[in-house]
C-alpha cells in the first residue's frame, strides 16, 4: 500500500472504509443485531426497542407488570407508523414488478 493510499485509509477517506469515531460507533452497535451501523431495518429496531425497554424498566425500578405494561403501550404508539411503512413498501414492490407505475405515469401523462 503507498504512503497516499494509507493515509486515505487513516483519514477514513476511501470508500468501504470507517474513520476511528465510526468504528467505535458500528462497534458497539454491531455487537447485538451484527448489522453495520446506519444499516439496520425492522428486526434490527425492533431487537433495540425491546433492549432499551428492559433497562428503562429495571433503571426506574418498575415492577414487571408495570414494565410489560409501558413497552405494550409503546408498542402500540408505533403501530401507526409501522402499517404505513409496511403498505407502502407493498405498494412500492407490488408497481415496480407488475409494471403498474409505469402505466399510471403514461395514463396521467396523458391526460
């Protein structure tokens, strides 16, 4: 490796590359879901959800009940936002296999 492509590599300039401060950052978060950081989706935001819920509940010294309680009502408050982002990506698969926006793109270009 020459001296310039090393000091890309430091500096953290080079593509597929992380500078320190984010290979601390993908490290620690990583470690639980191993997925890089800032690539995390559903199952990945769930799995922390549901850690950060325990130790809220253990840190403020909930009762079981109490905790099983509040993360069913947070739950709850993300359903909204949860069926939005599911319909439309089942929107957005179902248009570009079936050809479909293309088609309603034509038609309203039409008119």
């Amino acid at each position: 490796m020459s001296d310039d492509e090393r000091g890309d590599v430091e500096r953290g300039d080079v593509e597929g590359t992380l500078s320190l401060t984010e290979q601390t950052i993908a490290g620690w978060s990583s470690y639980l879901t191993n997925v890089p950081f800032g690539k995390r989706y559903f199952a990945e935001s769930a799995t922390w959800f549901l850690l950060i819920g325990i130790v809220i509940g253990v840190v403020s010294c909930l009762l079981k009940h109490d905790t099983v309680n509040e993360f069913m009502r947070g739950c709850a408050d993300m359903m909204g936002a949860v069926m939005i982002v599911g319909l439309s990506r089942g929107f957005s698969i179902l248009m570009s296999v079936t050809g479909l926006s293309n088609y309603v793109l034509n038609r309203i270009s039409t008119v």
